[in-house]
C-alpha cells in the first residue's frame, strides 16, 4: 500500500477551516522552537535541511495531527471518515483508522531483510522487538539504529508509517531522559485526580498515554540535532546533567544459575534511588546536578522537565533471565551506578532444606 496516497483524502480535507488553524498551531509546537534556537524562520526550513528532510519533518507533524485529539475531543481522522469515509477504499479507511491510535517512539532496529523486514524494538515502552513489513526505509537501515517512528498494524501486517527520524545514539539518550521526566509528571498528574478505588493505569498505558502527548518533542530535539549540524558544523560537546560527556554504556552482570532472582530483585526494590516501571525494571533517580552552560544537557535537564523531587533520569537498571543490565549515558555514570548495585548484584545463592535446617 502506497502511504502518501492511502492519505491524500485527508490531507486535502486538512485545508478546511475547522482544521487548518489547530494544523498550524500543532507545526509550531514542532518547529517554532528548533528554528529558533538555529536563528532561521520556519518558512525558511526547507532551504537549509533541504525538501526531502523537510517533507520527512512534516511528514511527523502531519501523521501527529491525524492522531491528536483537540480541546473539545475531535480528531480530523474521526471527522474525515463519519463525512466522506464512504469514497475511501477499505484499506484506505483501516490504514487511517490505524494512524489514529498510533504514537511515535524510540525504536532500535535489528535483523534487518532488505526490502522485506526489520525487528523494532522499543526503547521507550520496553517490551518484545516487533517485526515489521517494510521495503523503501530498509535499504538506508543498519543493525541497532535508534529510529523515531510510528508503527501501526493494518490487517495481519505490522507496518511503519511514512515519517521517521533516525536518532544518534546521543540524541536518543536525550530524547529518554526526557521521556521518563515527562511520564513521572503525567503519573504524578494522574494520582492527583483520580478518585479512591480507581484502578492504577498501568506502566505501558501510561507510556503510551505519555507518547500520545508528546510527539512534538521527538521533532524538537531531531531537528535541533539537525541544524546544528547543518548550520554550526563545530563538534558540539553532549553531556547529561552531570556534566559527563554523553556516551551510552551498557554494563551486564551474568547471574549464577543458583543466583534467587527474587531476592535480587527485592534488593533492588530497596534501594531508594530506583524508580521501578515495568516488571523487572527501574530508572536511577538522582538529584539534578550542575548544568554546563550552553549544552544539549541544559535543554534535557532543565527546571521545567525535572521530576516533583528536583531529580532525574541517571539511568535503567533491568533483572533478565541470566543478567542484570544497567544502561547508562556516561561511564562515569556507570561507575557510580556499579557502586550502588554491588550489594545487591553478587550472586546470591537459593536457599536450601539443609540451610533451613542449620539455621542458616
């Protein structure tokens, strides 16, 4: 199925009043502060990152207004099909359907088939890598690209929509620490008005929910990467809050087969500074450090996206089968997360009938 013309229904039907203002309003949120902070106007946008980059940008802003909900809960998607959905092939109408539940996230992609497939594997949410039909993107993909996209599934096919944004590894880091700063905000909003008995939304919903929210904010910092490099081709030092230079570092620590993974991951649930998410997994929480003037940090770490508690993102700390693996954006962060773990990573035997018995 061609993307860009199973949409040009509701593309063209994007230019009624009712739609064309909220549309601009909505490119705004995704461009007006990047083109800012490059000095450009946004009409200019196209000039410098070029029309092919350009259509890819609003591309997102268009595939996120399809799947917005405005103030008064409409979405153009729902408006398009209830008026002229009856001119619309089926699947037309199940590809748009699809795009309107969708959200953007992190994806790392892995055994990748030219023109065939990939494995997407969300950073964001966590979960199983997904496969995915795809054949055009596939041919510019390499094994463990971090991709910003929308994955949505249409019939018995699991497919990405026609917008992506390929992230660097250090940009990836940012957009995360981001994300668990605004998913703490949300989760702290949802306690405050929900009502006593009123069932706790659960981990990946409230992902979800958060993504559904924040799209703009992948095209913020994308485009930020973009026309820096474009504009100031100066290396520019990323570092974290800390003021570490950003290096994503991952540290595994295969586990004792005799290892009781229960008692780890109670040792790990009573360490303060672990944020638990999802099953078997946390965020390092820790207080907001000294800022570096002028870095790609600032932006990340600043006042406004840090946790209630001043705190924020330091890190994942995830109990698998046969490991525990800490991710980590600096190894200088790792090295301080190694001595928060080693009480609780060195193998730690099952008890036995003999232990019980010898009082052990």
């Amino acid at each position: 199925m061609a993307k860009a013309s199973s949409l040009s229904g509701v593309r063209k039907w994007l230019q009624r009043e009712e739609w064309a203002e909220p549309f601009d309003q909505l490119l705004e949120m995704h461009l007006e502060v990047p083109c800012d902070a490059a000095g450009i106007e946004m009409a200019d946008l196209p000039d410098v990152i070029g029309d092919a980059v350009a259509s890819n940008v609003f591309g997102c802003v268009f595939e996120d207004m399809l799947a917005r909900e405005l103030g008064d809960g409409s979405n153009i998607v729902d408006d398009y099909l209830k008026r002229r959905g009856w001119k619309e092939p089926v699947p037309n109408k199940r590809y748009m359907t699809a795009l309107r539940s969708s959200v953007m996230s992190l994806y790392e992609v892995s055994e990748i088939v030219p023109h065939r497939s990939f494995l997407a594997r969300d950073v964001l949410r966590g979960g199983e890598p997904v496969l995915v039909s795809e054949k055009l993107a596939t041919r510019g993909m390499k094994p463990w690209d971090l991709v910003g996209l929308r994955i949505v599934k249409v019939g018995s096919k699991t497919e990405m929509t026609g917008a992506a944004l390929p992230m660097r590894r250090e940009i990836g880091e940012i957009l995360r620490e981001n994300f668990v700063q605004l998913r703490e905000k949300m989760r702290e909003e949802i306690l405050g008005w929900q009502k006593p008995g009123d069932a706790e939304l659960a981990p990946y919903a409230l992902d979800t929910e958060v993504l559904r929210h924040v799209a703009f904010v992948f095209t913020n910092i994308w485009l930020e990467d973009i026309l820096r490099g474009m504009l100031d081709p100066t290396p520019v030092a990323l570092v974290n809050a800390d003021g570490d230079t950003l290096e994503p570092t991952t540290v595994r620590y295969p586990l004792n087969p005799e290892a009781d993974r229960k008692a780890l991951a109670d040792g790990l649930a009573a360490i303060p500074e672990l944020h638990p998410t999802l099953d078997n997994r946390w965020d390092w929480l820790g207080p907001g450090g000294t800022l570096v003037p002028g870095s790609q940090a600032e932006r990340a770490d600043a006042p406004g996206n840090l946790l209630p508690e001043g705190s924020v993102s330091r890190g994942h700390v995830e109990l698998e089968d046969d490991t525990l693996t800490l991710e980590r954006s600096s190894p200088q962060r790792a090295e301080r997360a190694r001595a928060l773990l080693d009480p609780c990573h060195r193998p730690v035997r099952r008890r036995t009938r003999r232990d019980d018995r010898d009082g052990r």
